[in-house]
C-alpha cells in the first residue's frame, strides 16, 4: 500500500489548522481512501479518564476511517495551554518518538494528515521547533492561512520559511478566521498571487462546524 501523507502548517495559532485537517479526512475519505490524522504536540489538554486530552485530537481521532488508540494521534499532551517547549519542560518532545508513531499509522491508512503546533517555528523543545518535525516526517506541505489582518504579511513570511527549510509546500488553504474581516477577496486575491502554489480551497467562517461542508470547498 502506497500511503499519502501531508504535513499541516498554519501562519500562527487558532488560524484554522484543525478545521483544514478534519476537511481534508473527510475530503480524501469521500475517494474511497481510509484516513488517519495525527496531532503529535498539543497543549491546552484536559484529564479525561486519567489522561491529558486534547479537544482537537479528540476530534481529529473521531474523524479518523478507523479507531487508534489517543496515544498514536497525540503522543505528547500537556496541561499548560502555553508553547509546547514551556508546557514540556519535564516530558519533552522527542522527534523520533512522533516519527515512530507516524509510520505505524502508515501501515494503517492510505491517508495520514500530521497537524502541526502554532507556526512554522513554534518551538517543540530546547532544540527543535515545528519545521524540524515537519522535515524529520519528510512530508510536503500545506500552508493553512488564517483570514485575519496581517494575513498577507504571515503568509509571505510563512512560505518563505518553509522553503529555506528545504520543505515543498504543495498550496496554501484560506480559512475565514474573523467573521468581520473587511475586503476579505481581495486579501486571498493579493494571497494568491504572491504565493506561486495553488489556492487548495477557502474555508468559511462557521459556528457550529460542518465539517462536511468544509470538505466541499475544497480541491486537490
């Protein structure tokens, strides 16, 4: 079985990283493909059943094709709702823990989608941040962008920075963070034309989530 996998970056935290992966499940599962996803590092996690949880691995896991157990999609938990290299300080993150983690969900899925922490430099630990992750799995790159202002200077740097990383972005995904943002089109259309990967897809602004919906709006 030949897997797919891809690798879920945003331009910084809350931009819409979790919404743009449960999409993208329900997307590739619409083609007939198992799916799993993956969130290795997550903070801001509550004891659920006497363990740490977190809510978008939660739901990350719920849209899964299959049932894994919570550790293999969320090897590190933390309480702290803080930069994982603070919440980790006394279990900090090991990438080859999460690679390790990774391929056995390869051997599970045609599809495996790793949801990366905040941005692209979002510190894991002393020595690694999100683009050292996001090189270890050696797995191209979908840039999630948050509509909100300042969007146009984060995706720039953003894309940048994943390409002096020596990662390959594949396109960038919009998601409508902030419902009042004023000339929203014409930001994605400024987006778009200085970021030289197709636009993947542009997600609304939704309360509550229809993640079906989202899937819809989305090409690849």
């Amino acid at each position: 079985m030949s897997t797919q996998g891809y690798f879920i970056t945003g331009t910084d935290t809350d931009v819409g990283k979790t919404c743009a992966t449960i999409a993208l499940m329900r997307y590739f599962k619409r083609q007939g493909k198992t799916v799993l996803g993956m969130k290795p590092v997550a903070s801001g996690c509550k004891m659920q059943a006497d363990e740490l949880k977190n809510t978008d691995a939660l739901l990350i896991q719920e849209n899964a094709s299959i049932a894994v157990d919570y550790q293999l999609i969320n090897p590190y938990a933390y309480e702290l709702p803080v930069s994982p290299h603070i919440a980790g300080a006394h279990n900090p993150v090991e990438l080859a823990v999460i690679v390790e983690r990774y391929n056995t969900l390869l051997t599970l899925a045609d599809v495996v989608i790793v949801e990366g922490a905040g941005g692209w430099y979002a510190p894991l630990n002393a020595q690694h941040d999100i683009s050292d992750l996001a090189n270890a799995l050696a797995l191209p790159v979908i840039l999630v962008v948050g509509l909100r202002l300042g969007c146009i200077n984060h995706a720039k740097l953003s894309y940048q920075a994943i390409q002096l990383s020596g990662m390959a972005c594949i396109g960038w995904i919009a998601v409508c963070v902030d419902p009042d943002l004023l000339n929203r089109d014409e930001n994605i259309q400024t987006i778009t034309a200085v970021l030289p990967v197709p636009l993947l897809g542009i997600l609304p602004y939704q309360q509550p989530l229809d993640f079906e919906l989202l899937a819809d709006q989305l090409t690849l």
